[in-house]
C-alpha cells in the first residue's frame, strides 16, 4: 500500500474516533468540524479534504460498522451448504458483534442521528440475503417480499434489544431469532375491549 494511502486511512480513522468521542459528550448537531479536527489532531483543512461535512463522516463510521457486520453474517453460514433457523448458534457473533459495538449500533439503528441509517441497515443486510441465500422449499408468495419482512424484522429486534437496554444477552437474542422464525403464531386473541 503506497504510504498516501497509509496516510488517508490513518487520518480518517483518527477523525471517525474523534468523532466518536466527542458524540459520547454532546449530541450530534452540537459537534463543530472545528472540534472533530482538534481531538483528531489535524485542521480543518485536513477535515475537509476527506469529507464534506460530519454527516457524511458519521456516515462512513456507520458504513465501517455495517460491512463488518455483513462480514460476521456472511461467516454465519460460510462453508454451508444449507442450515437451519431454528438454530441460534450461527447468529450470535452477529449478536455478540451488535453487543460490543452497543454505542455505534444504537446510534445508527433508533434512525434520529442520520435520517434513512435504519433503511441503509436494512438494505445491506437485505442484499446480502437477496445474493446469497435461498428457501429450499417453495413458498406461495414473491421471496422478496420475505426477505424484506425478515431484515426489518431483524432490525426491529435489535432495536427492542437497544431500548431494553442490552439487558439481555447475545446468546439469548439469537435464540429469541431461532425462536420467531420457527414458530407460528396461529390466531390472536383480543384481549381489551376495543368499544370503551
């Protein structure tokens, strides 16, 4: 790698922790480029040769964050020729990695920092689904229509995981995956009476 390069990564990977850092003190639309440049150690010359403003940053922090997930999802069922989603053991790096990235991924995920950051969740966990898996059996419906329900439901789940604190563990959110996607709900009893 030519040392510009070295040079280019390292700089923007001390701007993405600055910018880390200083989203743990304030919120995000109280952060100057002025600040981001100094707890990275640059100016903001240096800022803005590599960004156009701190969205587009928190941007590429979140897109850092996604493409690593994507890759312990991937690693989910490496080597497989098929498996089975009653079993949890697969999904929990991809929980593990959400649990010690909690920060990040609640930023990201309760979609008030970045407008569309959920959808972006959603669509490259969806992308990944959509090239390199299949139902073996044949379902009576369109499977992109599945396979949208199955990655906004997965991001609903991480985000009831996030307001619930992390209380539970990444072993007993796989399980709770396993669980949903192997049992059926049958009918729903009404339990209040909707006329009052």
């Amino acid at each position: 790698m030519a040392t510009e390069d070295r040079r280019i990564i390292r700089t923007r990977k001390k701007l993405k922790g600055a910018m880390l850092d200083l989203l743990k003190e304030k919120m995000f639309k109280d952060i100057s480029i002025t600040e981001i440049a100094k707890v990275a150690g640059c100016n903001r010359v240096t800022f803005y040769s590599h960004y156009d403003n701190s969205t587009q940053l928190l941007a590429d922090i979140f897109k850092d964050y996604l493409e690593e997930l994507a890759q312990y999802y991937r690693d989910s069922y490496k080597g497989k020729e098929s498996f089975s989603l009653a079993d949890p053991t697969p999904n929990i790096p991809i929980f593990e990695f959400v649990y010690n990235n909690q920060f990040v991924f609640s930023l990201m995920l309760m979609g008030e920092v970045i407008p569309g950051s959920q959808n972006i969740f959603c669509d490259t966990m969806g992308s990944i689904s959509r090239k390199d898996l299949s139902l073996q059996a044949e379902i009576g419906f369109d499977i992109d229509i599945l396979n949208s329900y199955e990655t906004y439901a997965f991001l609903g789940l991480f985000i009831y995981w996030i307001k619930q604190g992390f209380q539970s563990t990444p072993q007993e959110m796989a399980e709770r995956l396993a669980l949903l996607h192997t049992t059926p709900l049958g009918e729903v009893k009404v339990v209040s009476d909707i006329s009052t």
